[in-house]
C-alpha cells in the first residue's frame, strides 16, 4: 500500500469515527428517541458518503472504525 493510500484510509476513518461520535454525542440531548436515531443515522451516512466520494478514487474507500 503506498503512503497516499494508507493517508486517506487513516483520513478517512478519522472523518467517520469523529461523524459517529460526534453525532451520538449530539443526538442524546432531550426530544423523541425516533428523531434522534433518524438524526445520527442521516448525519453519519451524510458524512460516509461524503467520505467515499473523497477518498475513493484514491484508496479504493475501505474504512472501518471498529
């Protein structure tokens, strides 16, 4: 792997961890469980799609925050 792949694989997942964090930290204010689980679902797969169409190109896309 060269190192322009394997800098946007890294990029890439930073991006997707801190949209999964970030919005679970955003969405567990007050309001109805419903909304809240549509919100972190349409933001992180905003940002994955977001992602993909970034880095694809370049490293083929593969994150995997786990």
């Amino acid at each position: 792997m060269t190192a322009r792949r394997l800098t946007a694989e890294v990029l890439g997942t930073a991006g997707l961890l801190l949209a999964i964090v970030g919005s679970g930290i955003t969405a567990s204010g007050d309001g109805a469980a419903s909304a809240q689980l549509f919100q972190h679902a349409a933001v992180v797969g905003a940002a994955l799609a977001a992602l993909i169409l970034t880095f694809g190109p370049i490293s083929g896309a593969h994150f995997n925050p786990a």
